[in-house]
C-alpha cells in the first residue's frame, strides 16, 4: 500500500484556514474514542501522515505513545452545493516522532499558522503509520490495505 501523488497532494493541500480541517480520531487511555479537528496534516512519506501536537501533555500524543488506533477522516469540498471532490479514511498506528530529526522534518512542514503556534518548539510529531486507505479521490474510488 502506497498513497499516491494526487493523495498526497489532496492531504497536503487541505488546510484552509477558517474553513476546511482533518477531523484525527484515536482511543484514549481507558480505550474510549476521543476525536479532534486538525489544521494541518501532511503526507510524511508513502506510506505514514504526520501532524504537530503543540501540547507535549495531551490525550493524543499520549495515544501515540502507547500506539493506539488512528483514524483521520479528511473531506475535499467540491462546488459549492456539489459532491465532495475526495473523501478519504486513513487508518493506522500512531507514534511519536523516531527521532530529533523526524521531529523537526514534521514541524518544518506544517504550514506557518501551526508553527506560530509553537514558535517555541515545545511540541510533538506525531505519526500515523497507515494500514489502510478507503473512500474516494476525485472520482476514483479506494481500498487499499497494508
């Protein structure tokens, strides 16, 4: 399973401010589900997305950590009224970031809002290592698996 250029391109370019979010949901500590909207989102590599939790304590850098289910749910609004142009269910395990240099490769790649957010740095990269791809892509429909 591989995400392809158009998917990357469609999870990369989802940020809109004020308008369009990757809704990321993940089972707490109790095994609860727990669901949060996220501004920015990208494509890591071909296989794994990534996100900036700017709070080092929270529910889902803790679910990371303990490599708990994640879902993210991301819709590409087409014309207004219309069909959505994509609709896409990433599943996988998350994790924190491997190392400083991953870290820093995923804060580098968030879009400027997020990172003025946490000019500090004091946040955390959070890794989605996917397992299956399901919805749609600009008309073309999805189910790959790992």
């Amino acid at each position: 399973m591989r995400l392809t250029a158009e998917m990357k391109e469609v999870v990369n370019e989802a940020y809109v401010p004020g308008n369009q979010a990757i809704v990321v949901a993940y089972t707490d500590d109790q095994g609860e589900p727990e669901a949060t909207f996220r501004g920015s989102v990208v494509a890591l590599d071909d296989t794994s997305l990534a996100f900036w939790a700017r709070h080092a304590d929270g529910g889902t850098v803790g679910a990371a950590r303990r490599g708990a289910t994640f879902a993210l749910l991301l819709r590409e609004p087409g014309e207004v009224n219309g069909p959505s142009r994509s609709a896409i269910t990433f599943r996988g395990r998350g994790r924190l970031a491997r190392d400083e240099a991953e870290r820093r490769s995923i804060y580098d790649t968030m879009v400027q809002r997020e990172r003025d957010g946490d000019s500090e740095y004091q946040g955390v990269g959070i890794v989605v290592d996917l397992v299956s791809v399901t919805g749609s892509v600009r008309g073309t429909r999805l189910r790959m698996t790992r």
